[in-house]
C-alpha cells in the first residue's frame, strides 16, 4: 500500500503575475532615470564646448591685438553677423570658401573647415563660415565690450536655450556661455 504525502500551498516553481508587474516597474524607473541623465551629460558636454570655444576664441584675438594693436572693432551690437566677422578675421577668409587667404595670418587653425579634422565650431552659412557654441548657436562678438570688467571685448553664445540679449538681463541669459 502507498501512502501519497499531500503539502499545502503552491507547488509550482513560476513566477506570479504581481511579481512580474513588480520587476517591469522597476526596469520602468531605472531605464528613466538612464535616459534623463543621457541628456543631462549630453547637455553638459555641449556647454563644455561652447566654454572650451570662447576660451580658445577670446586667446585667438589676445593674439590679434598683440600684431594689429587693437581688438577687431564690430560695434556694440553683437550681432549674428558678428560670428561670421570673427571667422574672417580669426581665420583669413574673407571671401568665405572655407579657405584661408594666401595672405592672411590665421589665430585660430582648429577653425578651417576643410582640415584633416573639419572643425565643430564652424558652420557654412548663407555668405560664409560662422563660429557655433555645442548647441549650434552663433557665437557673438562685441568690442569694444560693455560687459567684461578688465576686457576690451565681450564674447558669447546663447547656450542651452538659444536666447540671449546684447544687456546680459533677464532670464534668457541664464545659461549663456560668456568670457565674463
């Protein structure tokens, strides 16, 4: 005679539906919380660049003071059109094909667009070349400078948002990326 054991409960070695919906919710939060600090790095490395291009930009017309005696003189404004004068000037070309002119002294190389690494901060535009910060916003020019204790010139971009002013006021230069 065989004797059969009975346990209670469940025997069955799967998992349950709670315990499933309990693993995807946390995949769910964790995959979120990757992806927003994606963007978050990407963002900060942007800003790094438009830093690292004022920088090397503002080095570039030191330079340029230092043979012509001055700062490129471009108004108060600080215009779009003045990233596309500080190309020219920092660069050589005046005639806006990507080359230097045979007569030029170029301050900055990293900025020739056809060059074994085509340059980041160089974008053509409807007449010529353009400087643009790691958001592709216009770097802008402005001597002689309004907001730069201590500089004959003000140089900035728009950063993150894209919006900036020509006073340094308001909310919209927030993250703007300045020599100031």
């Amino acid at each position: 005679m065989k004797v059969h054991h009975f346990t209670k409960g469940n025997s069955s070695k799967g998992f349950t539906l709670i315990e499933i919906l309990v693993v995807m919710a946390i995949i769910a939060v964790l995959a979120t919380v990757v992806v927003g600090s994606i963007g978050f790095y990407q963002n900060k490395t942007k800003d790094n660049k438009g830093k690292v291009l004022v920088a090397s930009v503002s080095q570039a017309l030191d330079s340029y003071r230092l043979d012509e005696g001055e700062y490129p003189e471009m108004g108060a404004d600080g215009s779009e059109m003045s990233s596309a004068i500080l190309y020219d000037t920092l660069f050589g070309d005046s005639d806006g094909d990507g080359i230097a002119d045979d007569d030029a002294t170029i301050y900055l190389d990293t900025l020739n667009p056809n060059g074994n690494t085509a340059a980041l901060n160089v974008e053509e535009s409807g007449d010529g070349y353009i400087l643009v910060d790691g958001f592709k916003n216009p770097l802008r020019y402005r001597a002689p400078g309004q907001q730069n204790p201590g500089s004959e010139f003000d140089l900035w971009s728009a950063g993150l948002d894209g919006e900036t002013n020509a006073n340094n006021s308001g909310d919209e230069t927030r993250d703007d990326v300045t020599n100031w």
